[in-house]
C-alpha cells in the first residue's frame, strides 16, 4: 500500500479521548492488584527506587517509540505490528516478526478477560452481601477457590455463576469492539477514566480517616502503611530480585510490549502529538498506580492485619491483598458494602479497557488485512475467545492460566519490546525513529532520550531477559515444582500458545499473498 492511502481507516475523535483511550488501556488490574503485592513483597520504599528508574528509562522510551511506530504504521494504513514492521525493516521476515504483537495481547485476553469477570461476580456479591459473615483470609479463600470451580463448598456448587460472569464481560468486550474506535472505545474510556479515579479517591479518602482500628494494636495505623510505602530500606537496594520486579512492574502498568498500543496509535493522524500524549498516558497511569492503587490496599491492609502479616499476605499470590484482604477489610467498616462494590468494580472498569485494547490489535488486522466489516470481525474474535477460554476456565486449578501467564505475561513482553526497540532504533535508523517521535511534537523532547531510547533501553531489556530467564524460566521449562498430574496441562497450554503463533503467521501469509495479488490486477 503507498504512503497515504488510509482513505476509510478510523480515527480518534478529539485529542482528549487518544490520551483518555491510551491512559484506560494502560490502567488495569497491574495498578490495583499487582501493584500493591509488589511493593508489600520487595520492600515497600525500597521497591519504589528502582520502580521510578524504569519508569524513566524504560516505561516512558517505550511508551514513545510504540506510539511513534504506530502512528508511524497508521500513515501506510496498518494498525497492527506485521504492517509496521513491514515497513520499518524491508525484509520478508518483518512482517512475521510483527505477528508476534498480535499473538502477545490475543493470548493474554484469553485469560485476562476470565479474571475481569471475577471483579465483576465480587462487585455483585459486595452489594448484596454474598460474602457477609466470612471474617478469615481462609474462608475467603474457600470462597474464590469454590466460585472458581475448584472444590464444592456451602459458598457455590460448581462453575456456574464464574461461566455467567464470564459470558457478560466477554459480551460487553466484543459489543464495545463493534461500535468501532470513535464510538466503542473512546466512549468507553471517556466513562471508565473519571469513573476510576472518582472511586479511587473516595476510596482513599476513606482509607486516610480510618486511623488506628484497634486500639489494642497501635502499631496498626494507617500512617504506618504510607511509612512502608515511602520509607526506603537502601540496603534491599542490593537484591537484584527488587529490581527485576520494579521493572516487570512497569511493562504490566503500562501496557509495553503487548502491542496495543500501536493499534491504538495507528489511528492518529501525521499531525498529532506522541510525545506530550505519551506522557501524559504514562502520568496519568502513574497517578492511577502510586496514588491510588497503592494508597488503597497496603495501608489499608496494614491498618487491619499489621505490617507482618500485610507482606505474607502479599508473598501469598498476585490475588490475595485485593480479593481476599479486602473484602474481609471492608466488612469491618461503616457502609463497607458500599465499599466493597466500589473497589470491586473500580476492578472491572480498570480490566474490561485493557481487555479491549488487548482485542483490538487482531480486531484491526481483521479488518483491514482481510477487509471484513467491523461487526463481523467483533463476532468472529468473541467465539474464537470463548472457544480458546474454555480451557482457562475448567484447567485453572492444574496451573493452565499461570503458564499462559509466564510465556505471554512475562518473557513474551520483554522479547518483544526488545524487537520493537531493535527495529526502530537500529534497523530503521535512531535518526529517523527520533524525528518520527518528534514529529507534531507539542513540547520538544531533551536530546538525552535519543541515546537513552538507542542504546539505555535496549541493554536495560537485554539484560532484564537474561535474569528472568536464568531466575524462573529455566525452572519454568523444566517445570520444577510442578506436581506430575498437572504436566498435560502445561504441555497442552504450551502447545495452544503455539498453535495460535502458528495460525498468526499464517494468516500474516496469506493477507501478504492476497495484496501480492490484487497489485497484480490493478493496473
């Protein structure tokens, strides 16, 4: 396709709605539930040096360079990484390369989407009160383990209400697709964003005035919370492992490496900004994780359980500080109902905007590599979804999502920032990625991003992947620790990952044939 023709490509309504759009699709549940486990399980103060270091020197590089491939991408009328790459690199590999950033947020939303439906079922059961009377972190526990499917209990009997819950966001993910990026997507962001961070500081407003609950344990404030929060220990500085979690947090909150947020920049025109749009999505990201994600569950939780017991609940699992703490928290409050169904679906609204923004990627390669009308393509991606879940949703307890989770959610970001970088910077040219970035520039950028998005970042990611892949994934390979009834399991999550890499590169095949052909009949 020539440079230009992009006649009947979407675009974002206003400048407003590119950076709310960018800002939902960043903010999800890494900010509110990921978040907070991290700094409790690497030293509270300490976490949040090396947090803000790859904020700037990997978050924020990152976030320009897939806004200025993607913008980039938009000019030649691609909205997805095999295009993009495409042209970046002319080699016949490139646009294969590129189906990697289709394949990353596919996959994710296959069992991401299965988790924003949990928030959704515990906003429901906050306001009518389903979970009245579990006063211990093991009853609520049995709780989420028998809503998941995995044992019977006097909670719930089988699979039923998660499958129901499930069916209802996965449906409101594929109707928002539909109604297109203008309608649908900025839409809902223009909604989800104030709505987040109205109940976000309610939230915290709350949380400030609770005091000391328990007079009997004084040490138990919320004062104490915020000191952990912001009173480094300098001497955890030196465990590599504080490190390595402070930047995997950063690629989760803000949606690095997944590719989306090149689709979502495909859709500007030449002339709008990156670089003053791409900071503010990462600011705002940044307010939505530090000043509210973290002000809410950690001092919260150390109020009610003190600092000790805070960190093992924290060490516990990814989970167990935002739907097992709080809602034992949030009963032992005035109107903790109402609380409770705030946070829960301060939750949902976070997740279902990364679930579309995850959706989109292959929604746009639908579209505009085998021309299919946005509704059809919405449609075929929701069955395709609900017939690739089903093993999520039934394998949960043989560990199926988290293996998803390793090769999608951990290594699969890091390899593909590490491409996305490579290309930009070295194969199509620094000079070039720089002037790209900083056309219709707002505000001028300082010269020093150049050498750091050229030569910091992509050490910075070089290095991350050797230390991820040495500490877990040689263990993940071997599947050390993993009980032998669930080694089908793992092999068959392997093998559908696999599958769907297969079928991408594939379809990239053909959607390259099929142009290859209809330049053949044009004269």
């Amino acid at each position: 396709m020539k440079k230009g023709r992009t006649k009947g490509r979407e675009r974002w309504g206003t400048q407003l709605g590119i950076v709310l759009a960018m800002s939902a699709n960043a903010v999800g549940l890494g900010n509110f539930l990921r978040f907070p486990v991290q700094v409790a399980d690497n030293g509270g103060g300490a976490f949040m040096i090396p947090y803000f270091v790859a904020f700037v020197l990997l978050g924020i590089p990152l976030m320009w360079t897939e806004w200025g491939i993607g913008r980039f991408g938009g000019r030649y009328g691609h909205g997805t990484t095999p295009g993009m790459f495409h042209y970046l690199w002319k080699h016949p590999l490139a646009k294969y390369l590129g189906a990697i950033g289709i394949v990353i947020p596919f996959a994710l939303v296959l069992y991401y989407t299965y988790i924003v439906s949990w928030t959704l079922a515990y906003s429901v059961f906050s306001f009518t009160g389903a979970y009245l009377g579990i006063e211990n972190y093991q009853g609520m526990v049995d709780f989420l383990s028998a809503y998941q499917g995995k044992v019977s209990n006097q909670y719930f009997s089988g699979i039923g209400s998660a499958y129901l819950f499930y069916l209802i966001t996965l449906g409101l993910v594929i109707w928002i697709l539909s109604r297109g990026i203008s309608k649908g997507i900025e839409m809902l962001a223009k909604i989800a964003i104030p709505l987040i961070i109205l109940f976000g500081v309610v939230l915290v407003i709350r949380v400030c005035t609770l005091g000391t609950p328990d007079p009997a344990y004084p040490e138990r404030n919320v004062l104490n919370g915020f000191g952990f929060i912001w009173n480094p220990d300098l001497s955890i500085l030196s465990q590599s492992k504080v490190w390595l979690a402070a930047t995997g947090q950063i690629f989760f909150t803000l949606s690095v490496g997944f590719g989306a947020i090149q689709t979502y920049a495909s859709y500007l025109s030449e002339k709008d900004d990156v670089v003053l749009s791409g900071l503010a999505t990462s600011s705002t990201n940044g307010f939505a994780e530090v000043c509210l994600g973290g002000a809410i569950a950690i001092p919260v939780t150390v109020a009610f359980f003190g600092l000790a017991q805070t960190q093992e609940i924290a060490a516990s699992g990814a989970f167990d500080l935002g739907f097992f703490a709080m809602p034992i928290i949030m009963q032992q409050l005035p109107l903790g109902q109402l609380f409770g169904t705030l946070w829960f679906f301060l939750l949902f609204l976070a997740g279902i905007t990364s679930s579309v923004a995850m959706a989109q990627p292959l929604m746009a390669f639908l579209q505009e590599e085998f021309k299919l009308k946005r509704k059809t393509a919405a449609l075929i991606i929701g069955v395709v979804i609900l017939i690739l879940t089903q093993p999520v949703i039934f394998f949960l307890k043989y560990g199926f999502l988290n293996e998803m989770d390793f090769w999608i959610g951990t290594l699969g970001l890091v390899v593909f920032a590490i491409i996305e970088v490579v290309l930009f910077f070295w194969v199509f040219g620094a000079d070039n990625a720089f002037k790209e970035i900083m056309a219709g520039a707002d505000i001028k950028l300082p010269r020093v991003f150049y050498y750091i998005m050229k030569y910091v970042t992509p050490i910075y990611l070089i290095i991350l992947l050797g230390f991820w892949f040495f500490q877990d994934g040689i263990d993940v390979l071997l599947m050390k620790g993993v009980p032998a009834e669930n080694y089908a399991y793992i092999w068959f999550a392997r093998f559908l990952l696999g599958l769907i890499l297969v079928v991408m590169l594939i379809s990239v095949r053909i959607a390259w044939q099929r142009k290859h052909v209809i330049r053949k009949r044009v004269p």
